[in-house]
C-alpha cells in the first residue's frame, strides 16, 4: 500500500502541497538553511488577557519568551516549552500561538526556549539551554512559580525527556509531569518502525541520521542519556508523563518503548497513538480530528500537571 494511501484523509492535503526537495545529496548546513528559511505558518495574533515578554539566559544569551495571564497573582502554575525541529531548526515565532494558546486555556505562565542548534552548537549547547530554562523558570522576576511541567514536541520532547532525567540525578527542581509528544529520542534506528518507508518530504531515516550526527557531532565515547534519552539504564523516580506518537511516522516505535521501559519503572504514563497520522501532522493540519485528539490529550494532560500542588 502507498504510503499516501495510509494516512488519513483529512491529512493529505498538507502532505501534498509540499514541494518535492531533494535533500538526500544536501549536507546538514544546507538543509538546515533551508528549514530556517521558511515562513512562520501561523503568524501569532496577541491575546489581550495574555502579556508577552522576552528574556534571554545567563550563560548563553538563548532567548526566552514568557506567555502569562495578566490577572495571574500569587504562585502560578508554569508550563516550560522546548521546540521541535530535528536539533538543527524551529524558533519561538514559529510556536508563538501554541505557546499563547497554552497559557490562555491553562492559565499558567508558559516559558519558551530558543535553545541552541545543530550544526553550529551540537550537543550540549541546546540541552543546557534547556535545563538552565527549568531552572530560571522555578526562580525568577517574573512570577512565583507553582508546579512546573516540561515538555515539547519532537526534537523538544528529547530535550524535555533528558532534562528530566538531569533534574532527577541532580536533585534539580522538581518536575510536575512531562509532555512528550512524538519524541525523537534514540539516535540508534533500531526500532521497525524507523526504517518504515514514507514520504521523503517529511521526517525520514535518511533526515534523521543526518541531524543526530550533527547533534552528536562532539560527543566521543558513549553518547549520554540527556542527548538520547531512550539509552538510559535507570529510569526510576521520573515525572509521570503524556507520551504520544503518531501512526505512520518513523518515531513511533521509539516513543511506544520510551513509555514501557517509564512503565516497567512504576512511572504514571499515558500513552497515545494516533493512527493514520505522520510526523508533526497534529501541527501541520490541526483542524483535522485526528489532530484536535491529538491536541486534546496534551492539553488534558497539562492541566493534570499544573495541578499538582509544588
């Protein structure tokens, strides 16, 4: 069966209106040139109830922006929120109205990171960026801090997963829950589902290999466990976690395994599959019922962790 011919209906649109690139014979440079070319597909429209502020970390001058209700007082609950985008591409602009989107339904404060990427800042530069986000996150000027989630999509969801996993080693700030929706996280390929065939104009092995070897790029020896979080050996005492995937994408093995091996652990996960659906197509098509099921479940499992008492 074509690969087309299994996905579902409402999503083709999107998946046929790509322009046919080949990016087999381009390096990662180039190819990440071209994805940070494009344009932003839903530029955001500010929300009057919602403030909009941006700051930059300490030690790297990564670019933070904050989502917060302006009737927020007190203690609030904050959501922290890393991008998708292989490592090598994705900007705030780009998840703005996600971003916004979020702290209009949940009322929290929403703390964006425009982490550090491949090619130019492999690994560790955009997973410190992230946790130093946690960490700013629980104390800053801005607001009190409640409970605090992660999570992110994606490449993002790999950066929340390992930020999870440090915070735990480290005894860093506590962690309410994680979102990790459609996470790449095993630079290995060994899962069946990696090596499925789909359309070469959305997330493929061939793409894939080619971004975690510009993520690794300065990793010697054993790749670490906070870059590729499906090799961890010890996956006890980890926030409870929303893990999704998505039918027809060469991640979904990877993220169903990642959710057993935090179930065999004792770890509270909920685990959704969406069928007939292929990478970042909950984003790419959100009106489409498979996408706003998609949508849902993150946002249920959000409100479950910010409710949680810090």
């Amino acid at each position: 069966m074509a690969f087309i011919d299994q996905i579902d209906p409402e999503l083709r649109p999107y998946l046929n209106s790509l322009p046919a690139i080949d990016l087999e014979a381009l390096d990662m440079q180039a190819i990440a040139k071209i994805a940070r070319a494009k344009p932003v597909a839903m530029p955001l429209v500010p929300h009057p109830d919602i403030a909009i502020r941006d700051d930059r970390l300490a030690s790297s001058g990564a670019r933070l922006r904050v989502f917060m209700p302006r009737s927020a007082a007190g203690n609030i609950p904050a959501f922290v929120y890393f991008h998708g985008g292989g490592f090598f591409t994705g900007s705030l602009e780009a998840n703005d109205s996600l971003c916004q989107s979020f702290a209009l339904a949940h009322g929290c404060a929403v703390v964006a990171v425009d982490y550090r990427k491949a090619p130019e800042d492999p690994y560790p530069a955009g997973f410190d960026d992230c946790y130093e986000a946690l960490v700013w996150a629980t104390n800053n000027g801005l607001f009190e801090a409640g409970a605090v989630a992660i999570g992110g999509i994606s490449a993002g969801a790999a950066m929340a997963a390992g930020v999870a996993l440090r915070a735990r080693d480290e005894g860093g700030p506590k962690i309410s829950g994680q979102i990790l929706a459609i996470p790449g996280i095993d630079y290995r390929f060994q899962t069946a589902s990696s090596r499925m065939e789909v359309d070469k104009r959305i997330w493929h092995l061939s793409l894939a290999r080619k971004a975690w070897a510009a993520y690794l790029r300065d990793v010697v020896g054993q790749v670490p466990a906070y870059a590729s979080p499906s090799i961890a050996t010890d996956f006890s005492n980890l926030p409870p976690a929303l893990i999704t995937a998505e039918g027809e994408d060469i991640l979904r093995d990877e993220a169903i395994e990642f959710a057993q091996n935090l179930m065999r652990a004792g770890i509270a996960v909920d685990l959704r599959v969406f069928a007939g659906a292929y990478h970042g197509s909950f984003a790419y098509e959100p009106e489409a019922e498979v996408s706003k099921a998609h949508l849902a479940a993150i946002n249920s499992a959000l409100e479950r962790f910010l409710a949680v008492e810090a």
